[in-house]
C-alpha cells in the first residue's frame, strides 16, 4: 500500500470514529444527560487514528528509528499512564468525581490509547 493512500485511509477512520463518537454524545446526553463511557473509548481510537495517519512513514519500514520511537514511546507512556493512576485514584478518595466502575475502566483505556500514540508522535518529531 502506498504512502499516501495509508494515510487517507487512517484520516477517514479518524473521521468515521470522530463522527461516530459526536453522534454517541449526543444521543448520551440528549437521552439520559450522561456520558456512558464508551464515548471515551471511540474518542481514544480516532485519536489513535489521526496519529497513525502522522506516523505511517517512519513505521513503515520498520527500521532502527521506528523500533527506538516505540521502545521511548512506551517507556514515556508507563509513567503517564501511572500518574493518570495517582490522579484518579486522588479524586475517588476525595470525593471529586462520581462515575461507576465501566466508565473508569472506560476512561482509564481511552487514556492509555491517547497517551501511547501521541507519545510516538511526538517522538517521531524529536528524533
């Protein structure tokens, strides 16, 4: 598959996924007034999407640089990811948000999608 093509391919998922979750928000607020949860994971993939269509290029090949781009990516990710941990663990404790276990297991995997590929994007700028 050609460059350009991957890449139009992963911004019209992007798009799909965006639009699919725009309509799930609103259909979850207009029908019961809160967010179910699942949002945040559709949001989390055409995310992923968007940053997949950035970085085809440089993982295409496979090479050195995308091997050490992913291995930084998900070191970087782990310590994100751990305080995301702290910090709602934080507002549950004191009472700050108020949103069931699927919804935080829902949001806490939107988080680790977004937190891992935009970490390769931005690694893929820096080396």
């Amino acid at each position: 598959m050609e460059i350009k093509s991957a890449q139009r391919l992963y911004i019209f998922l992007g798009l799909i996924f965006l639009a699919n979750t725009a309509l799930l928000v609103t259909v979850s607020i207009s029908g019961g007034g809160s967010l179910k949860g699942y949002e945040f994971v559709m949001f989390g993939i055409s995310i992923m999407a968007f940053c997949n269509a950035y970085i085809y290029p440089q993982f295409k090949d496979n090479d050195e640089r995308s091997k050490r781009i992913k291995e930084k990516g998900m070191f970087f990710s782990y310590f994100f990811i751990l305080g995301y941990s702290i910090i709602i663990m934080g507002l549950f404790q004191f009472k700050v948000i108020h949103i069931d276990g699927y919804q935080t297991i829902c949001l806490v995997a939107s988080l680790i999608i977004m937190t891992v590929f935009l970490s390769f994007v931005v690694l893929s700028k820096r080396y």
